[in-house]
C-alpha cells in the first residue's frame, strides 16, 4: 500500500483478508540501545485474518492482533490483542469495543491471490522467480 513503512526483522505474519491501509507503519524489531546499527531479537508481529489497520497507524515489535481485529486511524499500537474481535485506537492503542464473533464474517473471494498472484498459478510463479 502506497506510503507503508515495513520492517521485517523479526518477522511479520499477516493473515488472509486483512486490508493495510496508507501510511501504515509496522516495525518488527527493536533498536539495540548501545549499537544503533543493530536489532534486538525478539517475536515476530502477528496481525490475524480479517483484520483492518487503517490509515497512519504504527504497529511497534512483539504485537498480536487477534482475527477480526480493527484498528482506528492513527493508532500506536505498543501491546497485543491476540482474543481479537475487537476495535482499538489511540496512542497507546486500547480497546475501544468487542465485536460479536457470530456477527463477523469469514468471507472467501472467488479468485484467491498470493500477493498479486492468482493462486493457482503461484506454485509456478514460486518455482521460476523463488529460489
């Protein structure tokens, strides 16, 4: 998404349906205090399926968001929400609301991708141009 800033250290996982929006930040590792030049280790973010992060939101090292998690515009989120179905925002980031897990979707899209790439054709894609 177009103005992201994602840094991967440590690792990101992001799960099926959820929607990046612009300007979002994520940054999965944090800055050795006595050697800038290098990273502490520490856990991979993890953002669920059927999330929402919307715009301008920076989302710090260590993080778990739960499926169906929403965050609002301009949220620092600096702890997890790994039970999910939920609206959080602010900075700090907090709970704002549950969500109804019977009330949320699991939708599948007709087409399925892998990035811009139609499933079915991902396992050629992969073999010529990942090695």
């Amino acid at each position: 998404m177009r103005g992201c800033y994602i840094q991967g250290k440590n690792g990101i996982e992001i799960g099926d349906y959820t929607q990046i929006s612009a300007n979002v930040g994520i940054q999965s590792a944090k800055h050795n205090l006595y050697n800038l030049r290098d990273y502490t280790l520490c856990k991979p973010i993890k953002i669920g399926e059927y999330c929402l992060v919307a715009m301008n939101v920076m989302i710090l090292p260590e993080v778990e968001l739960g499926d169906f998690t929403i965050v609002g515009a301009g949220a620092v989120v600096t702890r997890s929400f790994p039970e999910g179905h939920c609206v959080i925002a602010g900075n700090p980031a907090k709970k704002l609301r549950d969500l109804d897990p019977s009330e949320c979707i699991r939708y599948k899209d007709e087409n399925e991708y892998i990035g811009f790439i139609k499933k079915e054709k991902f396992e050629q894609y992969k073999r010529k141009y990942l090695k």
